[in-house]
C-alpha cells in the first residue's frame, strides 16, 4: 500500500522518546524537501 506520493516509513518504537523524535524529524524533512522542490528555493 506504500507508494511514491504516500510512502510508509518504519519507525523503531521500543523507546517512546526515540520514537516521537524519529517521526518528528521525519515529517520535518520531508516537508523541507517537498517545499524545496516545488518553490525551488
């Protein structure tokens, strides 16, 4: 069910902290690289 315009991302989550973090990071750069590409900047 993964695909390019909604791709899954596995997140360890054995500590709650670490986990939280990840995903944070995560949207964070992906949200940079998306406004990038489309606004060029």
């Amino acid at each position: 069910t993964s695909t390019t315009y909604a791709p899954w991302i596995v997140v360890e989550a054995n500590d709650k902290y670490f986990a939280r973090i990840k995903v944070l990071e995560t949207v964070a750069d992906t949200l940079s690289n998306t406004l990038q590409e489309r606004y060029q900047v």
